[in-house]
C-alpha cells in the first residue's frame, strides 16, 4: 500500500522526558522560592493588596546564555534599588513565534546553525532558569510550545501569551493550567477583544490532549486561571499605551467583568519597533499613573546589554556580546536610567493609589 500517514516527516527524534530532565537538573531551594515569592508577589500586585508595579524587563530572546546570565546579575542588582516600588521579573524567552521563517529560538535552535537540537535547547533552557532563579530574581517568558511548560515550567514565575496566539484554543487552555500569572497581548491588529476572550477562556476548567511528566500522552484537566490580565503591546500600525486607549481597554475589562489590570509592553507597536522610544512610552504611563490611574499594574522592557539588534552571521564567533538576534533592544545603561526613575517617580504615588486600588477590588 501507498504510505498514508507521516507523508511529509522524515523522522522522530525521541527527547528526554520532562521527569529525567528535571532529574538531571533539579529545582534547588533557593531557586524553588524565588519562583514562589515572585508568583506570590505578581498575584498580589494583580489584587492590589502590593502596591508596587511588576517590570518584566530582559532580552527579546535568549541566544547566549553567558552574556544573559551577565545581563541578569546586573539586573538583580537594581532589583535591590527599586524593590520599594517595582518587582523586576527577568525577561526570559526561549521561543520566537515568526511571521514567515527565520531563527526559532534557544529551544528549537540553539546553536543557531539549523541543527534543531531540541534535545539540548530544552536541558540548556532549563540551566540557565535555574542560574537566574539562584541569583534570587524570578523569570517571565512566553508559553508557545504547549509541552515546554513541562520541562521548566516550575522556573517560571510570570507568563505571557503573545499577539499570534491570544485567540488560539490550545494556548487558552494551556493558560488554564499554568501554574503562574498570564498576560494575554492584543492581537497584531490592536484588537483587544482577543485577549480578553482569552482570559475569560483560560479562568475556566478545560480538558485537552497533552504530555505528562513521563512524556505519555494524556488528558490534562485544569481548574482554571484566576490571574489572567491584559498586556497592551499596540497593532494595526499604531500604539495603545495612550490615556485614550487605556481607558477603552478599562471599559472592555469592566464589561466583560473582569479585573482592570493593565500591563503597558513598551516595545513592539508602542515603541514602533524602536527600542530609543521604550523610555518614551515609559514615562508617558508613569505620568498617567502619577495623573490617578490604577489599572496599569505593570511594564514590559526588551532591553540587553548593548543597543540594537544584529543578524545572525555564519559565523557565531562574529556576534556581538549581548545585543539582541531578533528584535532591537533598549541597551543596559538607559534601562537602568529608565527604571530608576520610575523607582523615583512612584515612591509619593504608590500610598494613595494602594487605597484606590484596595477599594476598588472590594
């Protein structure tokens, strides 16, 4: 007979399960509550009982995990200067959805050469979580693959579900079951309707096709997301971090009665893809927040070490240290400049819009 499944593949690479990858590398103390006080502390944020705003703030993508891990030491550092009024959550995404082709990401590709080592893209994935983890600074990152979450999902304190997969069924209820916090983005058009469509489906119990511990198919059950919210990124060629736009996306949220948290992603179609606008857009929220908003609970940053972004050469030993492969990123300096002075702004605010917001839950 003609062959008439699998037409199209040309092999199966079996991977480690998620369980013999945790073995190999297990969740120690320190990193287990790092992620439990960092989960903990969004959740407070997002119920107005912890008056300060959460930043997840980090590289586009991880590409090399030595000048990552340097970035994230920097980072924890000022994470001790602003703790009174920003929880700085690091920027951690090891998958890059595209809008055509190109590089994957750390997990799909992380030799950067078309190898598709997945094998080791997941075991060097889950090394560096626990490297950031270690230092005491909790992760975010993207859920795009629906079995990843199972090989570093404990390493992960916040999680986004991005532009191109707010309206997918299978990433809402994979939200359903994560076991943190989940920012639904607007859709690439600007559509909030998306997102909030999404946290409504991921706050219910789902049932759906997965892979357990073992790496054995099963049926995953879920009880439900309680801690969905909404991360405005712009689309459709235009921002949404406006005084106007933050308003209509409030309206949305109390319609679709759902808490107002907001959280601004400075980058993307708010920045226009610059990253020189990122403080830009910063500030122009700071001032809302400082004029009596209380919805905006937090900030995205791409930022790395160096300004920029570069392609990536046949060669790997001509990249430049610590600048972004994929999108162009605010450098260390002017990140550090950014959140400062946020620190410095929030500090007489935070008060009064801690009681605005107590109230406003109740």
């Amino acid at each position: 007979m003609r062959q008439i499944e699998n037409v199209n593949v040309i092999g199966f690479d079996v991977i480690p399960s998620p369980d013999a990858v945790k073995a190999k590398l297990p969740l120690g103390e320190r990193a287990a509550r790092t992620v439990l006080e960092g989960r903990a502390a969004i959740e407070s944020i997002l119920d107005g009982e912890d008056s300060r705003l959460f930043v997840v703030v980090g590289p586009c993508s991880i590409h090399d995990p030595v000048a990552s891990l340097d970035y994230a030491e920097r980072l924890q550092r000022l994470s001790e200067e602003v703790k009174r009024t920003l929880l700085l959550v690091m920027r951690v995404y090891f998958e890059k959805p595209r809008t055509t082709v190109g590089w994957k990401g750390f997990v799909n590709d992380p030799f950067m050469d078309d190898s598709f080592r997945v094998d080791e893209g997941i075991t060097r994935a889950r090394r560096f979580l626990l490297d950031v983890n270690e230092l005491g600074l909790p992760a975010g990152t993207e859920a795009l693959d629906p079995i990843a979450p199972q090989y570093y999902g404990d390493l992960i304190a916040w999680t986004a579900i991005g532009a191109r997969t707010a309206e997918s069924q299978t990433h809402r209820e994979m939200s359903s079951g994560l076991s943190t916090p989940v920012g639904f983005k607007n859709g690439t058009d600007g559509d909030v309707s998306v997102a909030i469509n999404g946290i409504l489906s991921a706050g219910r119990p789902h049932s759906f096709l997965g892979v357990n511990g073992q790496g054995v198919s099963a049926i995953v059950r879920t009880r439900g997301n309680s801690y969905g919210h909404l991360v405005l990124r712009g689309g459709g060629g235009r921002p949404n971090f406006d005084a106007v736009s933050i308003r209509l996306a409030e309206q949305a949220l109390t319609e679709a009665s759902l808490p107002r948290n907001i959280v601004v992603d400075c980058s993307h179609g708010n920045s226009c893809k610059d990253p020189e606008l990122q403080p830009v857009v910063m500030k122009d929220v700071l001032l809302q927040v400082e004029n009596g908003n209380s919805s905006v609970v937090g900030f995205m940053l791409e930022s790395f070490l160096v300004t920029g972004n570069q392609p990536i050469p046949a060669d790997r030993a001509r990249l430049t240290y610590g600048c972004s492969v994929t999108d162009a990123c605010l450098g260390w300096d002017a990140t550090a400049e950014i959140l400062r002075e946020a620190d410095r702004r929030l500090r007489s605010v935070l008060p009064a819009r801690a009681r605005q917001r107590r109230a406003r839950v109740a």
